[in-house]
C-alpha cells in the first residue's frame, strides 16, 4: 500500500494511548497518532502530518466507540486545550500512564523488566487543581473572554464560565475578577495586536486551609483600575488573603518572575501536607513559588517517596532541586538529618522558614545549583545516606546526575514528572552502579496526559 499523505482519509482501529493522549492505530505497519480518540475506537481519520513511517491525523468521526470511550462531561472539551482525556474511562487511563512508564524504560533506556507498578489513582478525578492561570483575551466584538487557549491556537482563548478541574473557591475567584473587569471597562489583551491592559488572571489557593490568593497580570497600563480590586474581591471571596499585581511588558506570555506589588492583604498562602497521619505540616507558598498542584494528592506523593527512601529515623537526607522546601520538611520527622538545594534563593529563604515553622531543626536549605553545590561542599557536609531528587521536566543535566553518582547515597529516590527525561537519567544512574527497584505512578493530573511517578534505585 502507498504510504498515506496529507489529507488523505483512513478507516482505522486504535490499539492503544500515546504519551501524550493521543490514540495510536496501525494501516499497513504506518503508525497513526490522533487526538480524542480511545483504545478500542474505530474510527475514520486524516491525515494532517505525514512521514515515512507515521502520521498525525485530525478525527472525522467515531465509526463505533471502543470500550474504554465514555461521554465527555465538560461542555468545553474539546475546543478547549485544558484536558485531554475526559473521553477515555479513567481505568483505561490509569494503565495507558503504567504502560507508557514501562515503555519509555526500554524504548529510551533499554531497561526491560522493571518493576512499574500499577498506578495510583488520584483522590479526586475533578476540582482538584490549587493553581489556576487563565488567559485574557478580547472575543469578536471585542468583549472580554477569560479561560484558557483554544487547542492548537496561540491567539484564540475559550471563554470559559466553569472549569471541572478548579474548585469551587477557584471559579468564584475568576468569575469575580471577570466582573470587575467587565464593570472597570478594563480591555483584554490582544496577543496577536500587542495590545490591551489584562493578559492572565493566576488563582493559587491552600485546598486544605482554605485560603487564596489572586494575582493580576497586566501590560503597563494604569495600576489605579487593579486597585478597585481590593474594594470588591475580598467581599466576594471569603478566603482571600491576598491580591498581587503583576506586569508584563514583554510578547511572550509569562506570569512568573515579573515585577509585582501587593495590592491588598500579603503577598503568600499557606497550605498543608500530611505524610504522618495527624502531623501535617503547613507550608507558606509565595505567589511564584512552586508546589504541586494537586494539594490532597502531594501528601500520598510523598508518603509513596519515603516508602522508596526506606526512612526509619537515622538516615541523613538531601533534598536536591528542593522548592520551598516541602519534601525535606514533611519528611524530617522522619529523617536524622536533612540537607535541602535548591537554585532560587527566595524558594530557599521558604524552605528555611517552612522548616523554622514547623519546627523541624534538623533542616538546612542551601541556595545554589545542585551541581556546584555538591562540588564546593563535599567534604562538609554530611554524607547523605539518602537522596531524593525531583527535578523540572527537562530532568537532570548530564553534570547534576554525575554530581549525584559521585555523592553514592545508598538510596536515590527520583520524582518524576516527564517519563522521558526520567527514563534517560534512569540510564545514567544504572550505568553509573545504581539498580532500579521499582517505579510507581503516581496519578496527580486526572483528565490530563501527564504522569508524575516516583522510583527507588539503589546502589549496587
């Protein structure tokens, strides 16, 4: 059969889910990767992307839905981009994740048979997300629309009035602002034209201590319209705590790292962790800080990273790439002593306040790169009996992962939130003299592609 182009229509049945979300179906040994499509679908697609050996393919239509398709029930799925897999059963999900672990181990690391363990499922499969960035953008006659980017679209954003994946305090939050701005005559910002006033709204809440905090992203612009804020959202969100002001005056679509003021009440929220039951810890998190999205799933996280760190009380910790501090501090209690790196210094000046906070005085944060951090201190600091890393997507460097071998905990523990960085630092670390236990996925974004996991090596 001719290798099928761009354009051309197939009658397909799909096999299996892609990293990603996508569906993966077979014509001929030419592989096809369509979007909102499930295991077991037949279906008709086309071809978008065409190469020697697969394509990208838009779906027609469902000729017959397989076993693991179910209705959809957000209204906004699929025009928006927010969610990926609200179509397929959430058991079909769930494996696809374990499988797709499993498979990149061998595909990228060439590790076969190891021990992927059958996915943890999420507490909450909706309303569970404590941080939400919503774009701004102006509608056809030029109205306000606030929600998130339409699929596959840079400059057109879905005006959404309720998302399944916020809580409740989260939506009232955008909706609150939505009135205000709609009330201040305030102009949504046209990416495309570089022009208007507000670019996003970012909602972050304590899921577990119940408060908020909202920042504002603007262009330069007049500040005194965002002050009216505080006349109107503290009344209308009872567990705001906070109202940030943020500007944007470069293209790119940012919300972290600009310069900002505190419009009204502070600047930072609080929120807890339990991995001892009835010992949480509480841990203040700035408004650009980082920390699991998911507040109700981090505390399973971490209790699943001290089972792979086999803690009994004795053993020295480092918690590398370490944020605010929030695995070294909700597991101190458990450790001898604990050593936190982490590059950003105000995340380390929360690590040590976190740990100050909560009473863990066996906590030291240092602020630096893991890799010249471990090179200048070795020697005085305590040699680490355990190390637990849990790096950004992009995972460790090749220079981080030589650090790390060259420092021989007896047990690394990884946490992982890309299965193909972590498989190819997997390698690293076998080669360097580490055997992989086990992996176990950990399911923190319900209804999304993404797959956070956590793997004990040890030394050999």
């Amino acid at each position: 059969m001719e290798r099928p182009k761009r354009g051309d229509e197939l009658d397909v049945m799909v096999d299996d889910l892609a990293f990603g979300g996508r569906g993966v179906s077979r014509s001929d040994g030419f592989v096809v990767f369509t979007a909102d499509t499930a295991p077991g679908d037949r279906a008709r697609v086309r071809i978008r992307k065409a190469r020697r050996r697969f394509g990208e393919a838009d779906l027609v239509e469902v000729i017959a839905p397989g076993p693991g398709r179910i209705a959809p029930p957000c209204a906004f799925v699929p025009e928006c981009g927010g969610c990926r897999l609200q179509h397929v059963a959430y058991d079909e999900v769930l494996d696809a994740k374990r499988r797709q672990v499993a498979e990149h181990l061998v595909r990228i690391a060439g590790l076969e048979g190891v021990d992927v363990r059958d996915a943890d499922p999420a507490l909450e499969r909706f309303g569970y997300r404590n941080k939400m960035e919503y774009s701004a953008a102006p509608g056809p006659a030029g109205e306000l629309r606030l929600g998130f980017h339409q699929r596959g679209r840079w400059d057109e954003v879905v005006d959404i009035s309720a998302c399944m994946l916020a809580t409740p305090a989260g939506n009232a939050a955008r909706e609150a602002v939505r009135a205000w701005a709609v009330d201040e005559g305030v102009v949504p910002y046209d990416q495309r034209g570089q022009s208007g006033f507000l670019r996003h709204v970012v909602v972050r809440e304590g899921v577990l201590t119940g408060q908020v905090l909202v920042t504002i992203v603007t262009a330069p612009g007049p500040s005194e319209v965002v002050d009216r804020l505080a006349d109107r959202l503290p009344a209308a969100l009872p567990g705001l705590v906070g109202i940030v002001h943020a500007v944007n005056d470069r293209p790119s679509e940012v919300t972290a790292g600009l310069p900002s003021r505190t419009v009204w009440g502070r600047d930072w929220i609080e929120e807890q962790v339990e991995v001892e039951p009835g010992a949480p810890v509480t841990l203040r998190l700035s408004a650009g800080s980082f920390f699991q999205t998911n507040s109700r799933m981090t505390g399973h996280l971490y209790r699943r990273a001290a089972e792979a760190a086999g803690l009994t009380g004795g053993e020295v910790l480092y918690d590398l790439f370490a944020g605010v501090g929030s695995i070294g501090v909700a597991l101190g209690a458990l450790s001898k002593e604990v050593v936190a790196i982490e590059l950003v210094p105000e995340a380390v000046a929360d690590a040590s306040g976190n740990a100050v906070r909560n009473g863990i005085a066996n906590h030291t944060a240092l602020a630096g790169d893991v890799r010249v951090v471990l090179r200048e201190r070795r020697g005085t600091l305590p040699e680490p009996d355990v190390a637990i890393v849990d790096p950004p997507r992009a995972g460790l460097s090749g220079g981080a992962c030589r650090r790390i071998l060259e420092l021989a905990p007896r047990t690394l523990v990884y946490v992982s939130c890309q299965p193909a960085t972590f498989a190819d630092n997997a390698r690293r670390f076998v080669d360097g003299g580490y055997r992989l236990e086990w992996v176990r996925p950990v399911d923190m974004f319900p209804q999304t592609p993404h797959i956070e996991a956590v793997a004990r090596f040890t030394r050999a």
